[in-house]
C-alpha cells in the first residue's frame, strides 16, 4: 500500500478534505442504519406485535443510544394513542422517507469533498509527471521510450482515476458502513455476530489472492501498452518512409502482435478482477443462510432473547454487510491495477536529474573572455568513451568549427556547454568558472542552438519566434525575421505572423523551418551561439538563403559550428577535426589543407570530388 498512499500525497493539503469528508460520511452511515432500525418498529405495527417497550414518559437527555430509542418510543406511544396502528404506520414511513432523503443528500455531499481531492490529485500528478519531462537531463531520453512517457501521462494517470482515485471513495466509506452495521449488530444479538465472525478470514484469504495476481498482470498490461503507443508515434512520425519502402503490412503486423499481447493480457486481468465481486457476495449470502437455520433454531428452541421482528431485523442489517464488503473487494482487486500504474508514474516522477545545480550557485549574466575545455572526457555509459582529453579554447568573439566523421563526438562535444549532459572527465569553464557552478537558468540565457533538425512548436510563426520570451512585441519578432532571410516568406502566407505552421512545422518547407529557427535565435540574442550542421538537410538554394542568415546572426557572437558540407567553415578562426573523440587535427583552413595526408583535407577532396 506504499504506492498508494504515495499516490494519496498529491492531494495535499488533507485537511481541505478528511475532517469535511468525516463528518458528511458519519452522517450518512447513521441515516443510513437509522433506515433498518426502524424496521422493527414497522414490523411491530404491522403484525400487531405489541412488544415493544412502553415509554409513557420523556426521557432524560443523554449522548447514548438508549435515549434515543427510549425518545423514539416516546413518540411512537403518543402517535398509537392518538392515531391507532395506522398512525405508527404512518409515522414510522415518514422517518424512513426523511432518513432516505438526508442519507442522500450526505452521500452527494461527501461524492463533492471526494471530487476536489479527486481533481486535485490528477492535476498535480500531471504536473509532477510534465516538470519531469521538461527537466530531466538528455541521459534520462536515452534510456526512455517517448511512447512509453506518453503511456504514463495519459493510460496510466487515467489508470490511476479509474482506479486508485474512485477506490479512495470506497476505501473511506465503505469501512464506516461496515463498522457501523457491525456496532449494531452486536447491539442486536452479541452471539449470533460472533458465530458469524470465523467465516470473514475465509473470504478475506480468497480475495487477496486474486488481488496478487491482478497487480503482477496489471504492471505488464501498462509496458505493452506504453510499446502499442511506441508503435503508433513511430508510424505517424515516419509515414513517408513507411510508403515510400512499401512497408505498411510489415508495420501493421507489429502494431497488431503488440496490440493481440495486451488484449490477451487485459482480458485475463478483467476476468480475473470481475470474480472478486460475485465470489465475495456468493461467501456473504452463504453466511446469511447459516445465520437464518442458526439463529432460527436458538429463537425456536428459546435459546435467545430476539424477538420475530429484531431477528429478522437481524437478518436485514447483515445484508447490508454484503453490498459494502462486496464494493471493497472489487475496489482492491480494481486498485491492484491502479497501483501498478502508479508505480510507473511514481519511477518517472521520482527519476534523479543528472543535471543538478551546486548548493549555491554563481549567478552569471553575460560572457566576456572565453570558454574553454580542459581535459574533458565523456561516455554515455561505463563501456563505451565518445570524448577522451579535449582541450579547447573559444575566445569571446571567435568561431571555431567542427568537422570529422560521423560518430566523431561533434554533437556531444557542444551537448556539453548549455549541460544537456555534464562531462564524465575534466571540466569546462566560462569566464574561468566551471560550469557546473553556474546558474543552470543562467547559463543557457547565454546560448542559442540551432540544429540540424528544425524543431518547431503547432503554433503561429510569431510564437515559434518568440518561444520563451512572453516580452517580445511585433516589431522585435519582425527584425529578427528579416535578419534570418524570413519576412518576406511570413508576409505571403495566410495570415501572416499569425499563421499556424502545423505539427512540427508541416505547412512550411525544409528551408523556411530553419529560419523560422534562426529567426528564434536571433531574437534571443544570446552571445554564444552553437550552429549543429544548420545546413546541411537543405537544397542549394535554400542553404544558401540560410547560410546568409546564419553570417548575419554570427556577426560579434562567439560561434562553434559544426559542418558537413566543409564549404561553410572555410573562415572559421580555428577549424577541429575529431576522430574517434579525439583531436586529430586543429588549425585555419589554409593552415590544414598545407598537409598532404591530413584528415581534413582528404575531407575537403571527398567533397570535392562530389
């Protein structure tokens, strides 16, 4: 039950709730057996049963249930004095009809008080889960499905509502109901309830047995249906390529081998989770049988005190055992389901950040010398090193670019300045302070990426713009367009910068994407800038179009570029040729085309010859 009441502290703070939800709950449990008592009385007055007590006068008022009842009785006598047998009659059903109503309207009452904590819980549950998303370091992407994290936020946080959230309302009533009836029907018969007692292990045993099975099946439910939502990201994400190699049955077949896994699963579970209800209301009425040939035979043989009609009383308030012992078994085997759920969500939202800021953080607002690798080394994990002994210096101002095989560690090397990831050796420092002593917030203000694949948000140009600067106004966002090679593209769609691009950008072509991001860049205005092959996906036309609007946004920043078509880097104050992570070889453009066996100049030939 750890998940569980893990689960339960997002609907913090409990007092908005358990002392209201208490008092409506006890409210309701007491009109509710209020309704059974008085089936004596009735049954009394029906069957003309004149043994009741007397009570001719009122009584002293005490908090018990004596009083009450010898008030009740009070009043009972008055009405057959005055109105007959009828009158009881009468009486007695109006009782019922106020207890019915009042027992109601805490019932809705209390379902309120359960629906704030209710939509509360959710809310901040997917908050949890979306703050993680947004802040987890890149290590945490590698080793997470993206069809996977939308499982967890969507099927298993739905999981969660249709479970675990509407088990808490039976959860915390239904014990009330049964303690309650319990109370009464030791105040009814002490013998008979005893008797009755040794049957609940029984039940009990049966029922949490199925309940363990559920939650082993339920946790494998939840991870075919995180690959099922894999499946279909991947398909929507890469329909062209899907076409284009006539792959739509292979596709198809996996979407359905994963899909027929989870409907076999699924259906094993309800099965299994629909017995808890019929077994545990089967073993109640069972007991209610041998309770009626008990308890008849000790009233026939005069073996106790009950009377026809409390007896049968009796029999009445132990049905009411049923429907409340009957919804907490099928909550628990709904929970288990729930709770494997929750666990999912809990790993994500208790997942380390990788990435974390030092006690006391340096506060930084701008750089002003240079930045610089010492020694740095890196691994994705312990087997494999992807950066061994950089040493690096980018003097303010500067560009320097990267260039090298695919697999040479250029992405990652520049991964490591805005800390996607943190260096597994040695350090990197800006203004002479390690970075990992900055102001995480800080340091990325001083950076601006654009990468090779344009990543752009289902909004108008102008926000895609303006992403994360909610200050920015018209005149800002148009000046960075038009420094980007942008504006006059806007101007000729639809609505202008109002325009919304679609998923990802799809309205808009490669070219027009990658300045929509140089636009974005350029407004931030950040004095570093990392160019990770910008151009390198575009036809000749629209890279040279991006190509100007990268000179214009380079102009007094200080830039690393990394570049596949080697044509672009010519004028970089210092080119660095990576190789298996490694500097193989840095210099100017002329200074690396001088030797005759250099990598970078065979690079250069390579292309060339193309």
């Amino acid at each position: 039950m750890k998940t569980f009441f893990r689960l339960l502290q997002f609907s913090k703070p409990y007092h908005h709730y358990i002392p209201e939800y208490i008092v409506y709950i006890l409210l309701y449990t007491i009109f509710n057996l209020l309704n059974f008592t008085l089936v004596i009385p009735l049954l009394d007055a029906l069957f003309n049963n004149s043994s009741y007590p007397v009570q001719n006068h009122l009584p002293d008022f005490s908090f018990s249930i004596t009083y009450f009842k010898d008030l009740f009785y009070y009043e009972l006598n008055n009405y057959i004095i005055e109105y007959k047998k009828f009158g009881v009659l009468v009486f007695v059903c109006i009782i019922i009809v106020i207890c019915v109503i009042l027992k109601n309207l805490f019932a809705y009452l209390s379902q309120r008080v359960l629906t704030r904590m209710r939509t509360n819980l959710l809310r901040k549950l997917r908050e949890a889960l979306h703050h993680q998303y947004v802040n987890q370091s890149m290590t945490f992407y590698h080793n997470e499905k993206k069809g996977n994290l939308l499982s967890i936020i969507s099927g298993d946080v739905v999981e969660i509502e249709t479970t675990v959230v509407s088990s808490i309302q039976t959860l915390m009533r239904e014990p009330f109901v049964l303690i309650s009836t319990f109370c009464m029907l030791f105040y009814l018969s002490k013998q008979l309830t005893f008797f009755t007692l040794i049957f609940f292990p029984i039940s009990g045993f049966l029922i949490s047995s199925i309940s363990r099975k559920l939650r082993k099946k339920a946790g494998y439910t939840q991870e075919l249906l995180g690959k099922i939502l894999n499946v279909t990201e991947e398909t929507l994400s890469g329909i062209r390529i899907i076409k284009s190699f006539t792959a739509e049955k292979f596709i198809d077949n996996k979407f359905r081998k994963e899909n027929d896994e989870f409907a076999r699963t699924s259906k094993s579970i309800v099965n299994q989770r629909e017995l808890a209800s019929p077994l545990s209301e089967i073993l109640g009425v069972m007991v209610i049988v041998v309770i009626i040939i008990y308890g008849g035979n000790l009233i026939m043989t005069g073996k106790s005190a009950l009377t026809a009609s409390a007896f049968i009383t009796y029999i009445v308030f132990y049905f009411q055992i049923i429907a409340p012992a009957k919804n907490i078994a099928s909550a628990i085997s709904y929970l288990q389901r729930g709770l494997a759920a929750g666990e999912r969500v809990l790993r994500v939202v208790d997942a380390d950040d990788e990435i974390k800021e030092v006690e006391n953080p340096v506060s930084i607002k701008e750089f002003d010398s240079v930045l610089e690798f010492r020694n740095v080394g890196f691994s994705y994990n312990e087997q494999s090193r992807v950066l061994d002994n950089i040493n690096l210096q980018v003097e303010k101002g500067k560009t320097i670019a990267l260039v090298g095989m695919s697999g040479a560690g250029k992405s990652t090397l520049v991964d490591l300045v805005p800390r996607f990831y943190d260096v597994s050796k040695g350090s990197i420092l800006l203004n002479n302070q390690d970075i990992r002593n900055l102001k995480l917030y800080d340091l990325r203000k001083l950076i601006s990426v654009v990468s090779q694949e344009a990543i752009l948000f289902n909004d108008s140009i102008f926000n895609n713009i303006a992403f994360g600067m909610t200050n920015a106004d018209k005149e800002e966002v148009e000046k960075a367009a038009k420094a980007a090679n942008a504006h006059n593209f806007i101007l000729q769609m639809e609505k202008g910068y109002d325009t919304n691009i679609g998923d990802r950008g799809s309205k808009l072509s490669g070219g027009q994407k990658q300045r929509i991001t140089i636009a974005r860049a350029i407004l931030k205005n950040a004095p570093i800038l990392i160019l990770d092959e910008a151009t390198s996906a575009l036809d000749t036309e629209s890279e040279k179009l991006v190509q100007d609007a990268i000179n214009n946004m380079m102009q007094n920043r200080t830039s690393i570029v990394i570049a596949h078509r080697l044509s672009t880097v010519r004028h970089a104050n210092e080119i660095i040729v990576l190789q298996k992570g490694n500097i193989a070889e840095r210099g100017t453009h002329e200074e690396l085309m001088k030797r005759d066996s250099g990598i970078y100049r065979h690079l250069i030939e390579l292309q060339e010859v193309k």
